[in-house]
C-alpha cells in the first residue's frame, strides 16, 4: 500500500500531501538561468528548466490497488425468508337491491275466430216502400246492433213499365250522415210516369252476424 510522500526531501520541493507538490518559484523556470540549468525533457517538468535532474524523473504510483486484499467476487448469499402476506382487503357493502318489475295480468282469452260465413252467422233484413210518380223517396234496410253489413241490393216494381220512368239516386252502404244509419244498406230513386201511378222499391240488406248469434 502507499502512502504520502513526507519521507523524500528535494531541495527547495515543498512536500505537502500525497501526489500534491509545492515549488518555489525558483525551482523551475521558462528559460535557463543561473539556478534553473537543466532542461527536463520527461516527467513532470517536461520543457522546463529546473535546479536538478531529480525533477525530470517519473515518479511512478501504484495504480491504488490493494494487492493485499482478494477482489474476486465472492459468491452469492442465500435468499432471505419470503416477507410475511398482507392483510386482506375488507369485503365492500352490499349494493341496494333493485326494485323488482312489474307483473301483467294475464289478458282474457278472447272469442274464437270465425272462419266460415254459412246460415249459422249470415241473415238479411228488408225494407219496402211505395214512391208515388212525380216524387223522389229513399228506402233503407238496417242490420241488427252491432252486426256489420255485407252487401245489398234493390228491385223496382210498377203497373205501367213502358210509361215509367225511374232515376237511381244512390244505391250502396248508409252512412249515418246521410240516412242516420249505421250498418245499413240504401238507394233512392225518382219515379214519374204519365198515367199517374206508383213504384214499389223493395231494398235489402245482407249481415253478418258478431256474437252473441241470432237465436
């Protein structure tokens, strides 16, 4: 191991601490003079002019090792014991129960369809009257409450045929704004003749039958 140099004296070096040099001014110089004679071609004063060549020499250090000691790397230790679990966490509350839906009550059943228009569901209804010449009259034939009409139809009778003359009006489906009839069946004529006799209009009326069924 090394140490300080505060053993080697040189003349006029003053030695302060280890690799740390203090010199008089007139221990080195730029250019020759009567003190400084010798020019150092190596070493710390390489290209100065110093009192003694003991100045120019390499003054060589160890490179700080410690040959002493071994500075292999040693192996490694075992692992140390695994660190004891945390606590668990506390289980979160509860969340709120959602209220629960609604129940819809079961609809009634309704009637059973009816697939077959026969004599058990199907009647007609018919209306007459008498339309005097020179006058015009409408004749309505009605189906029951709440049954619906499905066709209809008309006939015009008169003593005197070929004299006779007859103008159909209207001739369909009543409407409630034009006879006050709902589900009715309608048609209006005109009736002149020159002899001075009547037309009998016979008009009927087709209907289907909702439930309850006619007796």
């Amino acid at each position: 191991m090394l140490v300080p140099f505060t053993s080697i004296n040189f003349p006029n070096v003053k030695v302060q601490e280890y690799g740390t040099f203090d010199y008089d001014d007139d221990t080195y110089s730029k250019y020759p003079n009567e003190i400084n004679k010798y020019e150092c071609r190596t070493g710390p004063f390489e290209g100065f002019f110093v009192s003694s060549v003991e100045f120019c020499k390499h003054l060589k250090f160890d490179d700080m090792k410690d040959h002493s000691r071994d500075n292999r790397t040693g192996t490694q230790g075992p692992s140390g014991p695994q660190g004891a679990i945390g606590p668990t966490d506390p289980a979160g509350p509860q969340s709120i129960q959602g209220l629960q839906g609604l129940t819809w009550a079961t609809g009634a059943t309704g009637p059973a369809r009816i697939t077959t228009l026969n004599s058990t569901n199907l009647y007609s209804n018919s209306s007459f009257n008498i339309i005097p010449n020179g006058q015009a009259n409408v004749t309505v034939a009605t189906c029951d409450d709440g049954d619906a009409l499905l066709n209809g139809g008309y006939s015009v009778s008169t003593s005197e045929p070929f004299n006779s003359k007859i103008n159909v009006l209207f001739d369909g489906a009543a409407s409630s704004s034009t006879s006050g009839f709902n589900d009715a069946y309608a048609v209006t004529i005109a009736y002149s003749n020159a002899r001075g006799t009547a037309a009998f209009l016979f008009v009927g009326a087709q209907c289907f039958d909702n439930l309850p069924l006619r007796p």
